[in-house]
C-alpha cells in the first residue's frame, strides 16, 4: 500500500502522486461524504491536461472528458440503488474500455463487475485540512 499525506491547499502534489503510483485504468475512489473525493478527480483531470469544465455527476451518474486522445470517464454511484440500474446505463461497457480511465465514486454498489485490475484509492480524513490517500 502506497500513502501519501497532503493539506488540501497542495491536492495538485495528491494527483500527481496517484497518477504516477496508478497501475489500472480503473480507479475506486472511497472514502466518507465530504472527504474530497470529487475534488481530487477534478485535480487528476487538471493533471492531465482536461480544459473541461469539471463537475460532479451526481445526477448524471457519469461524465466524460477528453484529454488529447484518451477519453475519461467520471462516475458518481452515490444515487445508485443498485446493480441493475449500473446494468441499465452501461457500466459493464465502460469498464471494458481499456482505451479509457475510469475515475468511480461510490463503487460499492458495483462491486461484483468491477474488475480484478482496478485499484483503490481511499481518502481519509486527518483533520479539516488534512487528507491521507491510500492506494492499493
């Protein structure tokens, strides 16, 4: 397990550390409400060169970005009651696309689909401004 400890006035140091750390296009963000995970993505995504306005896809389910040639896909499964509406729009195609990153929040309710290569990223509050990441 890789960790790293950041304040969140430094979350772009956090997002180059998951990135060169990553061995999977498909990362499981997990952490409590509030903990900052859409924030970080938004870092990842910055990161990456993504000129895209960056949002949260609450009531989406899933956004898509294009950085150069690799498209992204961020989901927000918080809204989800359960697999089969992760069926209805097409999660198991998502992540068969190798070509693409998939950033996933609240992955639990995916998780008899989610492959064996994908990776977690857990974000733990330290304190009001501290964040640790761990990755598996």
């Amino acid at each position: 397990m890789r960790k790293f400890v950041y304040k969140l006035n430094e979350i772009d140091n956090a997002a180059a550390f998951i990135l060169e750390k990553i061995k999977s296009n498909i990362l499981l963000f997990e952490g409590e409400m509030g903990s900052g995970k859409t924030t970080l993505i938004k870092a990842i995504l910055k990161h990456l060169g993504s000129g895209d306005e960056v949002s949260s896809p609450t009531f989406a389910i899933v956004n898509e970005y294009l950085t150069g040639e690799k498209k992204i896909y961020h989901f927000d499964l918080y809204r989800l009651n359960d697999l089969e509406e992760a069926f209805d729009f097409g999660m198991e195609e998502y992540l068969s696309d190798e070509q693409a990153l998939c950033l996933i929040e609240w992955p639990e309710i995916i998780r008899d689909i989610i492959p064996e290569n994908s990776q977690k990223i857990r974000i733990i509050v330290k304190d009001f401004n501290t964040r640790e990441i761990q990755i598996d």
